[in-house]
C-alpha cells in the first residue's frame, strides 16, 4: 500500500502518458521473461521473485497514472460514467481470466498464457501511444527542482490530511485491511 501512496503521489510530478507508456512496456517485456526464462531452463524461484516485485512496482505505477489520466480525456460531466466503465470492465477482465485460461492451457499450454499477457500490454502501449492529450505534470513547488522529494512530502501531507479527516481516515484502515 505504501508503494501505492508514494506512486500516486509521483504521478503528479511526471508526465503521466510516459508512466503508462513506460509502465506498459516493462510489464510486457517482464511478462514475456518468464515463459524466455521456462524454455532456457533459466527459471529460479529468485529471478521470480524479482520479476514479480518489479512488475507489482510498474502496476502502482500505471493504476494513478491511468486513472488521473481519465480527468485529462474526459470531460467532468462524463468522468463518473469513464471511471465506472474502466473498473467494471478490469471486473470483467478478472472474471473472465479463469474460464479463458481454462480453455487455453489444455490446447496451447500454460506458457501461452503469458506471451498472450505479454502481448495484452504490448497492445495496450500502442494503444496508449495514439491518445493525444496535455500530460504535463503539475508544476513543482520550490524543492530544488527534486520531482522524488516533492513526492514524499506530497504523500506525507495526504496521510496527515487523510489522518485528520474521519471518514477518508475510515475508509483508509479499511482499504489497508482489505489488502491484507
């Protein structure tokens, strides 16, 4: 969760269509390591371990860049229909993944679902790269030009903020106790 925290708060500081494109292209590139790793007899349960770790840090990363994104493309008065639609539609994808990977191992193999997964964000950051839109990120406050340092003290003042107001404080624990 603290990763989460720090990563929405950097997004702020960055251009948001980059983090996607970048997030995007390291998860495919790490997606397709795995099945490479499998077939070079070179899978250890650490290069995992590590694969894993790094593709969690890019998902952080992509989630607040996409979703802050939505108030860049979308005008106000539809912003509650675009952020419903891309939920329901990650809700959908997360149903769907079982049955599909059911049908596919049997005839293709389990490997074959992570080149598909590799190749889902592939398409997804050429997808990305067409969307014309103002991605500039907010201007820096004086911190010496230090995007990273802003974005601690960014996260810092949030919790504090979060802290002293019951009902996000509330729905905060919640969260953090459903993630557990």
């Amino acid at each position: 969760m603290k990763n989460g925290l720090y990563t929405g708060a950097l997004v702020d500081r960055f251009d948001r269509k980059r983090l996607l494109l970048l997030s995007d292209i390291a998860r495919g590139l790490l997606t397709a390591a795995i099945p490479t790793l499998f077939l070079l007899n070179a899978c250890t349960p650490f290069l995992l371990g590590v694969i894993l770790f790094l593709m969690s840090v890019f998902s952080a990363l992509f989630a607040p860049a996409r979703d802050s994104s939505v108030a860049l493309l979308v005008p106000e008065d539809k912003r509650l229909q675009a952020n419903s639609l891309i939920h329901t539609s990650w809700q959908f994808a997360a149903l769907l993944a079982p049955p599909v990977a059911m049908m596919v191992i049997p005839v293709a193999g389990e490997q074959s679902l992570l080149w598909l997964n590799a190749g889902s964000f592939f398409i997804s950051f050429w997808f990305i790269g067409k969307i014309r839109y103002d991605a500039t990120p907010v201007a820096i406050p004086d911190a010496g030009g230090n995007r990273f340092k802003t974005s601690w003290s960014d996260m810092r003042a949030g919790l504090e903020y979060a802290w002293r107001n019951k009902p996000i404080r509330v729905l905060l624990i919640m969260t953090t106790l459903n993630n557990f």
